[in-house]
C-alpha cells in the first residue's frame, strides 16, 4: 500500500504550502476572524475520515443543555444540497430533508430536540442568526477545526486512538488534513474508541511532546439499543445471537462491526459503501438479496437517515444507537470554563 501511495507524495508539499501559508495569514491576521459576542466550542479533527465528531457534538450539547446551557449546532453540512435556508432544526420542527442538510446534521436535529441547528459555510452569519432567533448562550461548530474565519473560545481536537495519524504525510499521501505541528492550535485532546485507561500511551505521549499544555482525555462508544424507521425501538438483549447483515456507509466499518459483536449479533454478512453514500434503489435490492438468511439488517443511524426516503418498511432494518462516553468526569469542567 505505502509503494502504491509512494506516487502521491509530491502532490503532498504543494498542499502542505497552502495549508501553512492559509494558518500563518489567519495567525498573523492577514485573513480576518470574525467573533461572535457568545463562547464558541469547535469540535474537529486533523485527519481525514471519522474520528466520532457527531457522537461528540450531541454528547457536549446534550450535557450542556442539562447544565443549563443552551448552546445550537452550527455544521457546514457536507454533501448537502440546501435549497432554502441554513436552519435545518429550531430545536422542535425538522424543515430540511436528509438530502438537503446532508446526513450528519440530520441525525443532530432528530437526536437534539431542543437545540437548533444549522447549515452553511457562513458560520458567523449563522451563529448571528442562532442568537438573535433562539435565546442560546454559545454555539458548537461540527468539524470546526479548520474553519479559521470564526474565533473559537475552545478548540476540541479528537483522535481516533485506532490509527493514530496514519504514517504520517499530508494529504493526498497520506491522512492529514494540516501538519501536526498545527496540533498547537487545539485546547485539548479528545482520544476516540479507547478501551482502558493506559492502552494508548505511545499517542498520548507524542501528544505531550507536540502540545504539553493540552490536557489529554478519553472516550469510548457505548451502544444502547435500536432503533426503526418509524422510530421503533429495541433492546440491546433482544438482538443477542441473532444473524445479521452489516450495512454501513461510514468511514471507519471495521468499528461498527465490531460493536455488533460486542452487543452480542452474530455477523454473517457484510455490506460496505463508501463514507456519506447516496444510496439507489439498485443498492436496495442488493442489500434485501444479501440480507436473506440474516434475521436482520443493521446499519448506523447516519445510514438509516440516508435510506429513509425509500420504502423500507419490508426490510428487517433497524440502526445501532451508540453514545460516546468520556472516561473522565473533569472532561465537562474544562468546557465549561470558557461559559
């Protein structure tokens, strides 16, 4: 694979040039940064591919809303096609489709009640129009990491601690999004899929080689149960031992996979696309002919948001609900710093 990728290495320093020079002119303000008169929380990462950004923006607005804050989600909705305004959710009313918000917006604003969210690459614009509509106390940026035009009050970096950094090389050789020299610029770290305390020292120390003030945390996904199409709900037991098809659509399928067999399923077929797939009709009749023989079909609630506009109601489907847990109780507290 590296011999392979070998070829995409000069293609790397052009694009590790404009990344650097784009950080140097938002640092030494040469490119403007807008503020937002309300504390800004950005969630993001410095890799390419899924690192739990969306379990983690519901979990910070889900524990900030019990503590009494109300904060909206402002994301730029990738791969969406809106049509009408940014506001995919007031907070009580959906009014963009899983096509026009994209996938992961969507499953915010059905997951979120009460937390408004938004679309656009204006996030200033947006953020203006979240506090002048809504009565919120801050604003959470989805995949905000790069998105240097709008201040953030506390930069949130995740890692997946599966895979690290890659190599490491900049895209297109590699994973990375920015140099990780840029890890300065994070508020601290967020390490992603940790089974235990101690299992990832090797990353955890180059992290404190890079950034020693950056405190370091941990997380890990929990599933709770399944969910329908028509929002029926099941038990994690009730799904023990059962065949099931695996259907995903992400970028990381091995770590859904596994979580199916840690709920106790028993996997005896795979069905793999791409990250952020449009599925097709063609793909649901492939789908219900590898399901035959599988009591189920189980797919990731992103996915189920992408096949909701196909008539489905046939299909044995239902999505894993998984929440992400963070080891540390003094994880909220350094959040709630900046409110």
């Amino acid at each position: 694979m590296k011999i392979l990728l070998s070829p995409l290495y000069p293609l790397s320093i052009p694009y590790g040039c404009a990344v650097r020079l784009r950080s140097a002119s938002y640092s030494n303000h040469l490119f403007k940064t807008n503020r937002l008169p309300c504390p800004v929380v950005s969630v993001g990462n410095i890799t390419v591919g899924g690192t739990g950004k969306t379990p983690l923006v519901i979990a910070l607005a889900t524990g900030l809303k019990e503590r009494g804050i109300p904060v909206a989600i402002l994301s730029r909705g990738y791969k969406g096609e809106r049509t009408s305004g940014p506001v995919v959710s007031d907070g009580k009313t959906i009014y963009l489709s899983p096509e026009e918000a994209g996938d992961e917006p969507y499953l915010m604003a059905e997951r979120l009640r009460g937390i408004p969210v938004l679309i656009g690459k204006d996030r200033f614009t947006n953020g203006r129009i979240a506090l002048q509509r809504y009565g919120i106390r801050g604003v959470l940026l989805d995949d905000g990491f790069q998105h240097l035009q709008l201040h953030r009050d506390l930069n949130i970096l995740l890692i997946d601690s599966t895979i690290g950094f890659g190599d490491p090389y900049l895209l297109p050789r590699g994973m990375l999004r920015e140099p990780l020299t840029h890890l300065r610029r994070a508020d601290l770290f967020l390490l992603t899929k940790v089974e235990g305390p101690g299992t990832c020292r090797p990353l955890e120390n180059l992290l404190r080689k890079i950034h020693p003030e950056a405190p370091v945390f941990h997380s890990h996904y929990e599933a709770s149960g399944l969910i329908g199409p028509n929002g029926e709900w099941e038990d994690l037991t009730s799904f023990n031992e059962k065949r099931v098809l695996a259907l995903s659509g992400i970028a990381n399928p091995s770590s859904f996979l596994s979580l199916l067999k840690k709920c106790g399923m028993k996997v005896i077929k795979e069905a793999v696309f791409p990250d952020h797939h449009r599925y097709t009709k063609e793909d649901l009749v492939s789908i219900e002919k590898n399901g035959k023989g599988a009591d189920w079909v189980v797919t990731t609630e992103k996915d189920l948001v992408r096949l909701a506009h196909f008539e489905i109601s046939r299909l044995p489907i239902r999505a894993l609900r998984i929440d992400m847990k963070i080891w540390e109780e003094t994880f909220f507290q350094e959040v709630m710093r900046v409110f």
